[in-house]
C-alpha cells in the first residue's frame, strides 16, 4: 500500500510543478518526485508487496491509465508550440508519466507475480525516475543558460568547465573525498575489509589528483617530477589492491552484501565510472602533463571500479563462494591500474632525459 500512496503522492506534485512558471523552480521542484521514485525503487526491495484487493488494483490501473492518457493529449496538443511555456510544459508532462507508469507497471507485476517479481518492480520503478530526474536537469540547465536549446545549453555549460577548468578540478577532488567516506561507511555499515579496502585505493588516488592540480602552477623539472610522483602513488596504491586480491586465492570469502546493498553499491559505482569516462573524454585532446596526469588517474579509477561492481554483484547472485572469481578480478585490474601508474612513471624519465 505504501508503494501506491507514494506514487499518488508524485503524481499530484508533478501537477504542482505543472502549474509553476516556467523557470527554474519548475526543475528544482521536479527533482523531488524524480527522487521520490528512484528513492521508492529501492523501498520496494525491503517491502515487496502491494497490498490492495484486485477490484482495487484493476481501479488504480483505470485511473493511471486516464491520466497517463491526459498528458499524451496535453503532450501532442503542445508539440507545434514552440514558446517557452509550452516547451517546459511538454517535458514536465513527459517527467510526470513516470510515476502512474511506475503504478500500473508496479501493480501488473504484482498480480502476475513473475520470477524476482520484486527487482523488476524496483528496475522499472528507478527507471521512469531516472528518466524523470533527467528531465527535471534538463530544464534546470535550460532555464539557468537564457532558456536557450538543450543543445545549446550543454555547449554553453563545456565552455564555462573549460573555463573554470581548475575549479571543475577541484570539484572532482571533492568526488574523491565523498567516495572515500561513502565507501567506508559502507564497509562500517557492512563489517565489510573490502569495501575498506576500495575506499583506501580511492583516497591513494584522492593524493594523485590533488598532486596534480598543483602540476597547474609548476613549470618544467618540477612539473616533471610531479608527473612522476603521480604515477609513483597510483602504482603503490595498484600494488596494494593486488596484494590485499592475491590473499584472496588462500581461501579467503570476499564480502557478502544483502541483494539491496549489492543492487545499491553496483549503481553507485556505474555513476563513478561514467563520471570518470566523462573526465577522461573532457582531456582527452590536451598534451599538457598535468591532462595526461588526471587521464592516467581516471583510468586507474575506472579498472577498478569493474571489480567493486563484479564483487557487489555476485556477492548476492551467486549462491557459491565467489573469492577466486573476485580475486582473479582484483589482480588482473589490479595490475592493469599499477602498469598504468608503470608507464607514468617511465613516461616522466623519458620526458626528463628529453625523449
């Protein structure tokens, strides 16, 4: 019952926002039912059931479908419009059916009761939020950028990253420090050396990055030798994965996480990898060491992060002991991470010597 009163609740803010100006504050406030059913998503796992008479559920899919039919009409009726009111109006109905989608997707499971009825409802469920929250950004940027187009805005948004490149930078800093601490209560909360682990790999690469930033204000031997040092501490902090990963073939289980927990930690780390890709890809064309410096760091961050994600996922998917699959994991990105923290190193010596 909690699940259908939730998304009632999201269907009438939705409608809130609808009535809004558009602006900004129609985006701010739209985040809050797209969290809502992302943040829904994931009750449902600890409470898989919606408990309604059928009579009742066959109701709830009537009503959600006629509204969902409403906001098609509304949709379609707006699409030539090509004023701002209209514009923001259209994309706030499109956020606005994912929640009754959510419903009457939620309810139908239910009823039929499939395999891992439960995940499904929470997949789809996070899905339509998702798609929701993307919308509701959307129109935050929009709105912030002159209520250009969206494509516009996104370039107006690259131009000021480049040209607030260290402050960006900095911002990343932050990132490492918040998956630092976001590991370790995860590994508090799991009684979990692993996860303690990653959160130590991830504070090695925290004192890369912030070696550097200060690569900005250096000039040639000195930013050299910083280059150098940045290898130095993603190979050491590489070489400690693997060592902790080559424990792991004695006999030694890995974590066990509940299936939320695992579904909680593997999402979480699909985020950090498409943060550090997007990084990556934003350097991709500067030659100036201290780009070549942060690409080596997000690359080392990513290898890594495939084995978190194998780890959180077959911790719950596996019935058997995962430890050697997981080990294999750890030494073999493990490695690939210290050769890439290798080849910075060798790299620097070449450019010292002039090669």
């Amino acid at each position: 019952m909690a699940f259908i009163i939730e998304c009632a609740v999201y269907v009438a803010l939705f409608v809130g926002v609808m009535q809004l100006k558009p602006g900004k504050w129609q985006g701010i406030l739209a985040l809050l039912p797209s969290i809502g059913l992302i943040a829904s998503a994931v009750g449902f796992l600890l409470r898989p059931e919606i408990d309604v008479h059928i009579y009742v559920a066959y109701a709830l899919i009537g009503v959600s479908a006629a509204f969902v039919a409403w906001l098609v009409f509304k949709i379609i009726t707006l699409h030539k419009d090509k004023s701002i009111t209209a514009r923001f109006t259209r994309l706030i109905s499109v956020a606005a059916l994912s929640a009754p989608l959510a419903l009457i997707v939620g309810i139908i499971l239910t009823i039929t009761e499939p395999p891992d009825m439960a995940a499904l409802v929470c997949l789809s469920t996070a899905a339509f939020g998702g798609a929701a929250l993307i919308i509701a950004i959307n129109l935050i940027i929009v709105s912030l950028c002159g209520y250009q187009s969206t494509r516009d805005s996104l370039k107006m948004v690259n131009g000021l990253i480049k040209s607030k490149r260290l402050v960006f930078v900095r911002i990343f800093m932050a990132k490492d420090v918040f998956l630092v601490l976001s590991k370790m209560a995860i590994g508090i909360f799991t009684s979990s050396f692993f996860m303690f682990t990653n959160a130590l790999y991830s504070a090695g690469l925290g004192v890369a990055r912030y070696i550097a930033l200060k690569m900005h204000t250096q000039n040639g031997e000195k930013q050299i030798q910083s280059y150098f040092r940045v290898g130095g501490v993603i190979l050491l902090a590489s070489a400690c994965y693997v060592i902790y990963s080559i424990r792991l073939f004695s006999g030694s289980e890995t974590a066990s996480f509940h299936m939320t927990v695992g579904i909680a930690i593997a999402c979480y780390t699909f985020l950090e990898f498409g943060i550090n890709i997007r990084e990556a890809l934003r350097l991709r064309k500067s030659n100036a060491l201290e780009a070549k410096a942060l690409r080596a760091i997000s690359l080392s961050s990513t290898l890594l992060c495939f084995v978190l994600t194998q780890t959180a996922l077959m911790s719950f998917a596996n019935e058997g002991d995962s430890s050697f699959a997981n080990a294999l994991s750890g030494v073999f990105f493990g490695g690939a991470a210290a050769l890439i923290g290798v080849y910075v190193m060798v790299r620097s010596r070449l450019i010292m010597h002039g090669k």
